[in-house]
C-alpha cells in the first residue's frame, strides 16, 4: 500500500525527468550507444540480454567520473548505499554495502556481508579490503536482488562483481597523474607485455597519497591527563590529520591464448595501505551530568551499580567524571571505592593508579579533565583528540583460472584462487586528548576457494546451462582493543574463526520460442563454522562493580570462588568472559531462481523472476559481561518477486529499462548496542519494496545523457521484544513500521555528457547530480546520525588529444560542498555519539597516456 500510494506519480517523475542508469557509453561515431558484455550469468552476454537487474560500467566511465573506488559508485547506482568504512573500523578500506535495502555496516571477523564482492569471479570474504582500488578495472557489474543460485551465499541484497583487464596480444601502455585537493597525488600504469606466440601479460600498477581533511589540534591547557600508550592497543601511531590516503598496489597476470580449445590465466595483485584512520567527529556527550545524578531505583546490595546509570545501562564517562570529582567519603557512600580504585591489569600492562578524588585532593598538579559538552565538534574539520590514529591494510591474492572447450558448445571452467588480508587499524573517538573511548584492531585472515563450472549450449543456442560446484575455506585471528574511560573497562578480545562452506549449483535458460524464455536454477550450500571467543577485561570491571575481588597470591588474579561468584565461566582464565564452546554452528540452505521471459521483438525483453537468497548466521563477540556461552545468531533469508523491461528503441538511441520488486526479509541480523558492547541479533523480519528506472540516451552525435530512479520503502514488519522501544531519548527506535537503515526512499541521478572535435583532437564535459533522499545511518535511528537529504554534484573537462593518445581532465568532486555522515555509532554508555562526515569539496587535476 506504501509504494502504491506514490508508484504512478514516481513513475511520472522518473520518465520526465530521470537520473543515472547503466553506464555513460559514450556514443560510437554513428550516434548509437555501445554495447556493454557483461558475465552476470557466468558466460558472456550483452547486458541488454540478461534477465536481471544490472548497472554496468566501463572503464572509460568510470575514469571519466573519477570513480576510484567501490564506494564512489553509490551515488551512481540507483538502490545502492556504498560507504568507504563502517563504525569505528578506522579504514576507508572497509565496505559497508546495502543493495535495496540489505546490507551489514560491520567489519568484525564473525559477521559475513550481506552483498557479495567478486574479484575476476573470487568471492571476498571480508568486508575489510572489499572497497577496492579500481586499479585496472575492464568493467563492473553492480547485480541488484538475491544472488544465491550462480554467485551463493552471502549475497541476498546483490553481487558486485570486479573484471580487471586481460592482457592483450600486442604491447599497450596507458596511464595517468593525478594531483588535487590536500597535496593529493596519484599515478596509475598499466603495460600490456606479449611474450611469446599465445602468451601474453600485464602489469598493473598504482600509488596514492592525499592528506587528510580533518586536522588534529593541541587542546590548550589539557592537564594532567593519562597517555592512550598506557593502555592495551593494536599499535600507538598517531599523526596530525585523519582521513588521508597513502596506498599502493600492483597487479600481474600471466595468459595462455593461443587459439586452441585451452587457456590459462595466472593472477596474482597485493596491496599496501598505511594511512590516517578515518575522519571522527563527536556529535553529542551522553554522561549525565553532576557526580551523583542518575542513581539506579533498583539498587543491588553489595553493589555500585547506583553511581551512574541511565537507559542504556551503565555510562561509563559518567563514571569517570564521578570519580575524579568526588571526595573519598561520597565515594564509599556509593561503594565504588574499588571501581574508582587502581586500574588494575594484566598479561604484563602496566598497573595504573587510580582516579579517586584527583580532582579534590590537595595536589592541584594531578588534576585531569571531566569528559563533558566542551568534546562536541565545533568544527567537523577539526578534532583534539590526541589517541591512536593509523590504518593499515596488507592484502594479497594467487588466481589460477583455467578454459577447457569439451566441444564447440560446452566448456570446462576452473577458478582456484588463496588470498590473504593482515589489517589493524586505531581510533581515538572522543576528541578529547582524555583516553575515554580508544579502539584498535587486528585482523589476519586467509582464504582458499576453488570453483569449478561446466558450461554450454544446445539446441542450436536456444538453451544454455551451466553447472557447478565451489569450495570455500576461510581461518582467521582477530583482536579488539577498546579502552574506555581512562581504562575503567579495559576491553581485551582476541578470537578465531574458521568457515568451511561446499555447494552445488546449476541454471538453464531455454529460449522455447521467440517469444518466450524461461530460467531454472538452483543452489545447495553446506557450511560449517567454528569460534574460539577469548574477550577479556583485563581491568576486572565486573568484580570491583561487585566487591568481588579476592585475589589468588599466586597469582594476583580473582580467585576461583570470586570468578565463579560474579559469573565467569572458566575459573582458571578469570577475566575471559565465555567459554570456548559451544563453539560450533552448522548451516545448509537450498536457493533457488525461476524466471520467465518475454521478447515481443529483438530489441525489447520483458522479464519475471522469483529469487532466493541466504546468508550465514554466527556469533556476537563483543560483550562485555560474562556469560556461560557465546551468543550465536543465525542466518538471514530473502525471498524476491521481480519484474522488469529491457529495451533498445530508436535505431540503437535510446535505451529503457526499468525494475519493480517486493522482498520478504526474515532473520534480520542487526547491529545493537547494548551498553558499551555492539551486538548481533536475528532481531526481526521486513519488508522491501520499490522500483528502478534507467535510461541512456544518444539523441545527438557526440551527445549522451544517462539517467536513473530508484525508491525503496523498506520498513519492518516484525521486531523482537528486546528492540521495540526506543532505547533512549537520542533514538527513534526500531519497531514495527521503522525503517531500514541504509535505505533512502528516492535516489535521482543525472549525467550528460558531450564531446565536441577541436583541431585533430575533442573536448568532452560531463556533469553528475545525484539526489538522495534522507536515511537512518544505524540501527536504532539515532536522530544524530541520521543522513539528510542531500545533492551531489561532480563535473569535469577534458580535453583528448588525436587517438587519445594523451588527454588532459580538469574536474570536482562535491563541488558544492555538501557534507554528511556516511557511518557512526551511538555509544551511549561509552559516552557519546560520534560519526563520520563525507568528503569536502576537492579538485583535481590528471594527465592521461595511451600508446
């Protein structure tokens, strides 16, 4: 009822005056619009063929709209939310991706995401390092809907699926330098190299470096404040600015071709990155106020649950302010002498005094400052916080793909491929040189997966088929450091993970006549995954907060009767926080598509298809209270009607297609926050729906204009007790009704472009504007992250030289400065809520070269 309300008026809207759509082809000389090949199907297929919902760009398109990344194609791709980072990852290499409405903004080891990214066919089973650098990209297809019959799990909102360059038989060198905005400098090559009759190669290479737009400034008269290197962290490296750049990366391949029925292809790339963490700005301060407000109705005897609590339970910042704030007699009164007692630690950390009374005591010289309002931003530019401040991605990969031509109809296709990912990464929250909320990172994982498919036609190609099966290994450390309050809570989480995941697949297309088509295809997928969960307090929070802190002399830790008294479940590791099993979970999921197609003449496809996608469940690691097992979630699913049109009109001018869907969406695992600790829940189901429209149009040599629609209205219509209400007075809350995150309404997009021949070469400008309309940025709809409505607008000019063999591009990006959080977090009970803004305005300047 929701979409019939608006969908006539939408469509009205979007036909006269409609944004973005496939791919700015750029016109062939004859006025027509090219062609564009895609393997969404796993064989190659015009675009315009392919029976589902696909934006498609080129390489020239994506050079031309200075698209350097995944995430820079959001703007550009109607339904899709692309951001560089999720909460508190600190990297702009983290991918946080929603397609229609289904996504995931986290980057954890234990959480899979929602859209799958594919590298020359390799699944990523990260979302850490999936915001690739678009190095030497041939083209990208952006597949909308439930992937789980032909690309498997962990795919139920879309597919991006990356095709780099193959090497070309004869030698070929392009490249460009760029420079722009905050010293930004980059420069990409790529040599195409033939060896040997049938053996050719390519080396692709690229580095960039741009500083960082949000500065770090001395906060004057900071006090005496403890160091953030006191505390447990991933690394200690800090620097003036955040959210610069400073990559590199390379790619080889290595292909046999030599006409047979047998080729080869050998990859393999490896990237480098060692930059700022992302830009943070701090939104609000939530302590509450004075040093004996919020004292709990419900007090526990024995406790000092009564110094500072609120709606999201305890609020650690208030804590600290109480702390420093009052005088010995106010603290025994609210037992939380051993809370604001020593910070104790262990594994060989340094033991620190405590923050008893330092502020009221008779030694001015120790004073420290109260976490409080002077912490919110003034400017989003400009940050005092002082803490870790580094990020750090080293990602490889080896490919191996292999074509054997059984016949001149079938073909066997092997796709083997190892690739590794060593990341950390530290964030200072706070803006604050306070150590009052520092979070850093390592995560080591490694992947193996080998992919086999059978492919080919009969019937004299009125039928094709491809069958197959994949194999999946992933294993993997990861460590979570988070210090809050001047090591009040001193978070230690280190774990592993271990995924097997085996499946089998098949579809068949079969063109019965000329006007109709149908699709079959199916997905059987067994997964099973291990977790190895070792999150600590290293400062033993939950036994001060208890009285509980009988010490064992031989070794300085809780006593066993003291660990088991508060809850810990293994008395020999008193600070870990759940035991190791159940640490197994075992799924299988059977998905499958069934599509008809019509095609009334050559030009025009008319498709419907029901679709179903799965992804995996897994557990939540970061709570910070002892529980006897760890928390498990299980697997998501979603199931999709879809009809759509595909059309080319006026003599190859003109192209119009257009998508309408309904999504039921069951087991949403969403990201809460409970206290200090983000958790996973399977916390309801929704629903989606919506429409795409896109157009390309040539109605002039040398002119093109590209245009796009897209509205979703995805909403809940089923949430679980613990999420109904809303948690605080900050939040909108998650209830029946409320929507998705990561789901605007409406997104226009429009972008002409038109060349004009100058002497022996041409002129070619292009503009982009894109029009979103507002969204929840998290989970609970915190009212200060929410993302306005906001336009964006990039344009460039460039001039090509004759044969393009050089060219020289003058453009902006955000030329009109609009700024808006891309990702944040309400960490309430941490003591704020922090996010991170888009990029400003920036220029740039690049000088291209082919030969």
């Amino acid at each position: 009822m929701r979409l019939a309300s608006v969908s006539i008026a939408a469509l009205a809207t979007a036909i006269a005056m409609p944004a973005f759509a496939q791919d700015a082809a750029q016109a062939e000389s004859t006025g027509g619009i090219q062609q564009i090949i895609v393997t969404a199907q796993k064989r190659v297929e015009n675009v315009q063929d392919v029976p589902i919902a696909i934006t498609a760009f080129t390489s020239a398109a994506l050079q031309e709209r200075a698209v350097g990344d995944v995430s820079a194609l959001s703007g550009i791709t109607p339904n899709v939310t692309l951001d560089a980072s999720t909460p508190f990852s600190g990297s702009s290499a983290v991918l946080g991706a929603t397609i229609r409405g289904i996504g995931s903004s986290d980057f954890a080891f234990n959480i899979d995401p929602a859209v799958g990214v594919y590298l020359d066919g390799v699944y990523l089973g990260r979302s850490i390092g999936a915001n690739q650098d678009l190095l030497d990209v041939e083209r990208i297809e952006v597949l909308k809907g439930p992937q789980g019959t032909l690309f498997g799990r962990n795919t139920i909102g879309g597919a991006i699926s990356i095709v780099t360059h193959t090497p070309g038989d004869e030698f070929h060198v392009k490249g460009d330098i760029t420079v722009g905005r905050f010293n930004r400098v980059q420069a990409r090559g790529l040599v195409d190299i033939p060896l040997a009759d049938g053996l050719s190669s390519s080396v692709a290479f690229g580095l960039h470096k741009r500083d960082g737009f949000q500065k770090r400034e001395a906060y004057p008269n900071a006090g005496a404040n403890d160091s953030y290197t006191l505390f447990p962290a991933s690394g200690y490296e800090t620097r003036s600015r955040q959210g610069g750049d400073n990559s590199w990366n390379l790619r080889g391949k290595l292909r046999w071709d030599n006409g047979s029925n047998f080729r080869a292809t050998v990859s393999a790339d490896y990237t480098n990155i060692d930059q700022d963490s992302t830009a943070n700005t701090v939104l609000a301060v939530t302590p509450i106020p004075g040093p004996f407000a919020g004292v709990a109705a419900n007090n526990i005897p024995g406790t000092a649950l009564d110094v500072v609590t609120g709606s999201s339970g305890f609020l650690f910042a208030g804590l600290y302010n109480f702390c420093i704030g009052a005088t010995s007699s106010e603290i025994a009164a609210r037992n939380a002498t051993n809370l604001c007692g020593p910070r104790s630690s262990v594994n060989g950390y340094l033991t620190l005094p405590g923050l008893a009374s330092r502020n009221v005591d008779s030694d001015p010289f120790n004073n420290v400052l109260p976490y409080d309002s002077r912490w919110v931003n003034t400017d989003k530019d400009v940050s005092y916080a002082n803490g870790n401040n580094f990020s750090k991605l080293k990602q490889w990969g080896l490919g191996l793909n292999l074509e054997f031509d059984l016949s001149d109809s079938v073909t066997l296709k092997s796709i083997t491929s190892y690739r590794k990912v060593d990341f950390a990464a530290g964030v200072d929250l706070d803006n604050s040189p306070l150590p009052i909320l520092q979070t850093s990172f390592i995560v080591d994982q490694d992947q193996f997966s080998q992919e086999v498919q059978l492919q080919g036609s009969a019937m004299d190609g009125a039928l094709n088929f491809v069958l197959g099966g994949y194999g999946f290994k992933e294993k993997g450390d990861l460590r979570d450091f988070v210090t809050f309050s001047a090591g009040l809570l001193q978070v230690d989480g280190p774990g592993k993970v271990d995924t097997e995941a085996y499946a089998g697949f098949g579809q068949v297309d079969w063109r019965l006549n000329d006007l109709i088509g149908i699709s079959v295809g199916a997905r059987y997928t067994k997964e099973n995954k291990r977790y190895d969960g070792a999150q600590a307090d290293i400062n033993g929070f939950n036994y001060k907060l208890f009285n509980c802190m009988a010490l064992d002399p031989a070794t300085g830790n809780p006593s066993a009767a003291c660990a088991t008294a508060v809850g810990f479940p293994i008395p020999s590791q008193p600070f870990r926080y759940y035991p190791t099993s159940p640490n197994k979970q075992t799924f299988d999921d059977f998905s499958y598509k069934l599509g008809l197609q019509l095609h009334p003449t050559d030009d025009v496809m008319a498709y419907g298809s029901f679709s179903r996608g799965y992804k995996t469940g897994g557990w939540t690691t970061r709570l910070s209270n002892p529980l006897p097992v760890a928390p498990t979630f299980g697997e998501e699913v979603a199931e999709t009607f879809e009809v759509g049109v595909k059309s080319t009109l006026l003599d190859n001018h003109l192209q119009l297609n257009a998508a309408a869907f309904t999504t039921k969406y069951k087991g949403i695992q969403l990201n809460f926050q409970q206290g200090v600790s983000p958790t996973i829940q399977n916390a309801g189901d929704a629903r989606i729906k919506g429409f795409e429209l896109e157009m390309l149009a040539a109605p002039a040599d040398g002119f093109t204009i590209t245009a796009s629609a897209g509205y979703l209205d995805a909403y809940y219509t089923n949430v679980l007790a613990p999420a109904q209400v809303a948690a605080n007075p900050f939040q909108l809350g998650v209830q029946t009704g409320s929507d998705l995150p990561k789901a605007p309404n409406w997104k226009f997009n429009v972008s002409p472009r038109y060349e004009v021949a100058v002497g022996s070469g041409k002129i070619v400008m292009l503009a982009d504007w894109t029009h979103t309309t507002g969204m929840r940025n998290d989970t609970e709809g915190t009212i200060l992250l929410l993302r306005p409505t906001t336009d964006i607008v990039n344009a460039s000019v460039q001039y090509q030289a004759a044969d393009n063999q050089w060219n020289l591009t003058v453009g902006g990006t955000n030329i009109t400065n609009e700024r808006y959080l891309v990702t944040g977090q309400a960490q309430i009970a941490g003591g704020q809520i922090y996010g991170t803004y888009s990029r400003p305005a920036e220029w740039y300047v690049r000088l291209g070269f082919e030969f």
